[in-house]
C-alpha cells in the first residue's frame, strides 16, 4: 500500500466513521423548547461538531491502523476474498497447465 492509497484510505474511514457519529448526541430546538421561527424543530441546537472530528479522527485512526497492518502483513488477501465470496469457482493461482 502506497502513501496515497493509505491517505485514502483514510479519508473513506474517517467520513464512514463521521457519518455514523453525526447524529450522536444531538441536541434539537424541539429538545430544548425554543424552536427559531422559520426553522423544524429537529433542527440541530447543539451538535458539538468539533468534539465529533476529534473522537472521528481517533477512532478513525485506530480502525486504519487495524486494516493498514492487515492490507499489508498479507493475513488476509484479494484471493482470500474472492474464495469466501466464491468457494465453488476455480483457483486462480497459475494456469493450470
């Protein structure tokens, strides 16, 4: 894995990890009682966003640094994969002849 596909891989985590953490402990204007004229009460009143990217990029880091040491100890491979996925199909080391 080179140093690019290792940031990418890290971006892809890391918006994953975003994602799943945005609706945790969101405060609404409904929630609160003091909803804005013109805005839905679900509208976000505190949603702590920057505490969201701090414990992202922490998470995010650990579940890289997981998958970054198995990508590139080799325990698990591309035809690892395909065989779980496709146990019944031919090999695809060699040519067979």
């Amino acid at each position: 894995m080179g140093i690019v596909s290792g940031l990418v891989l890290f971006a892809v985590i890391w918006s994953m990890t975003f994602l799943i953490a945005l609706p945790i402990r969101v405060q609404t204007q409904g929630d609160a009682g003091e909803v804005v004229p013109g805005t839905h009460a679900g509208a976000p009143e505190q949603h702590h966003l920057g505490r969201k990217a701090l414990w992202t990029t922490l998470v995010a880091a650990i579940i890289w640094a997981i998958s970054a040491t198995i990508i590139l100890s080799g325990w698990i491979s591309v035809a690892d994969i395909e065989g779980w996925l496709h146990p019944n199909a031919a090999p695809t080391h060699g040519t067979g002849g």
